[in-house]
C-alpha cells in the first residue's frame, strides 16, 4: 500500500493558454500573463503569497512556457534560493504539463494541488481547506466551487456564466486536487475538454453524452453530478463548496482584473 505525504505538491499553471499571448499581457508589455502587474505586484506575487504558508514544507512547481521571464519576481527568486520552487516548461496542454511535473518530480508529486498564476485571489487557508477535504473525504480529485449568490454578492459582475444545478448553480474556483497516480485519470477530463470546459461538446467529450444530457435537463444536483462523473472517470470525485464566492474570481479579461483588483485592494484595508 503507498502512503501518501502529508503535505500536498502545489503546482501553478502559469503558461500561455494555447501557446499565444494573452490579451491583458500584450496590453501590459509582458510576455507572459502571470506578469501582468495588479495592486503593486505581478499576479504570480499574489498566488505565491497566497499558498506559500499553507504548509511550510510543500513543495512549489510552476509550469510556464519560459522560466526565464519570472524568474525577477521577488517572491520566485527567494523560494528557488530555498530550494522549495521548481520548475517546468508548460506543455501542449493542462494534462500534459501535469504529467511533466509528475515526470520530473520523479513521481513524488501526489497529493498535488493545482491552481493557475492568474488565480490572485488564493489563500493558504482555502489551499488547506480543499487539501484536508479531499484526505478525509478518501476523494481522488476535488474540485474547487462556489455558489452564485456568494460570488455576486462580492460584485455583480464577478461571473456572468454559471453551471445550473438541480439544487445551485456554481462556478469553478481554479483550485482542484488530485490524490495519486491512480486518481490522475481525473484529470483525462481535460486533455479532452480544454480548459474550463466551455464548450458542450467538449464537454459531452469528456464526461459522456448521456451526462450532458441530464445536466441540460437539470436532472443533477451537484452530488449527484460528481458522482456520474465519478463514474464515468473511474475515481472518486467530489466538489468542495467554498462559502466566499470571492474565489470564483480570476484574471481573465479585463473586466475581472479590474474586479480582481478591487477585492484585493480590500484585503488590505
């Protein structure tokens, strides 16, 4: 029986979406999106700050396209002077990146937790809540979500498109953890669905047409709808319900960074 650590891998995807240079980069002058400065620091700063406590011994990969460009950042400077922070040149796509950090970490990647370099809003308490939840829980993947009204009570315009539930409808948080080796087939999902499954047809791709189905029916609730995917992946996936919606809320266009840029600017009042 493998034991697992106790402390998850934290790795943060921070590579260019499709291999092209972001809106939001271009307008900034930088190469890569999680340079893109916000409140003072780049948006890397903040997701560093924000995970780098919630365990002080877990170890820090990032996956991003040209190591060298970030490689100025304060806070990724000191963690590699540590020897906490590694590297990885992202791949074609979000499961091959992951695969590459399990490859080089030499397989002693698991538990990991995932976010993205743009997700500037993270905490160490909720990197810790999702990572705890998934260990007691015996889940193989879990996902990071929260309810509507908790995300637009933090601004209305915090997310526009929601998945519709039986009992609520949720948006992702960009935070997922994955617990072994075995689990990883969870993470197939998105070598066929892309990123943030926009797309209906990717998504019946991933989870099943008949899955796709009910859900435009409104024939799941969220427990349910975890469980037939749990099905259809072959490992235990659960949903983790985040109670402040603010973490629903990335860098993703203009419209959410200036948002983003107010609820940071609010932590620090």
């Amino acid at each position: 029986m493998v034991t697992l650590n106790t402390t998850p891998t934290i790795l943060i995807l921070a590579g260019k979406r499709d291999g092209k240079l972001d809106p939001l980069a271009e307008a900034a002058g930088v190469s890569h999106k999680c340079k893109v400065p916000i409140q003072g620091k780049p948006l890397l700063q903040w997701v560093l700050e924000g995970v780098q406590d919630a365990w002080p011994d877990s170890p820090i990969w990032i996956s991003i396209h040209d190591p060298a460009v970030i490689s100025d950042i304060p806070l990724v400077a000191a963690l590699v002077a540590d020897g906490r922070l590694h590297m990885s040149v992202a791949q074609a796509g979000i499961v091959e990146s992951i695969e590459a950090v399990v490859r080089e970490s030499g397989g002693m990647a698991f538990p990991m937790l995932i976010t993205t370099g743009d997700n500037v809003l993270v905490t160490a308490d909720l990197t810790r809540a999702i990572h705890d939840f998934g260990m007691r829980e015996g889940a193989g993947a879990v996902l990071g979500i929260a309810e509507k009204s908790t995300i637009l009570a933090n601004h209305p315009e915090a997310q526009r498109k929601f998945y519709e539930f039986s009992d609520m409808a949720i948006a992702n948080c960009n935070t997922y953890w994955i617990r072994d080796a075995d689990s990883f087939g969870a993470a197939e999902a998105f070598r066929k669905g892309g990123q943030f499954m926009k797309s209906l047809r990717k998504i019946s791709d991933a989870f099943g047409l008949i899955n796709l189905l009910r859900f435009q029916l409104g024939g799941f609730s969220v427990a349910s709808g975890t469980a037939a995917i749990s099905r259809r992946l072959g490992t235990k996936v659960r949903a983790f319900l985040i109670a402040d919606g603010a973490y629903a809320v990335d860098v993703d266009n203009e419209r959410t960074y200036k948002i983003a840029e107010m609820l940071l600017a609010k932590r620090k009042i």
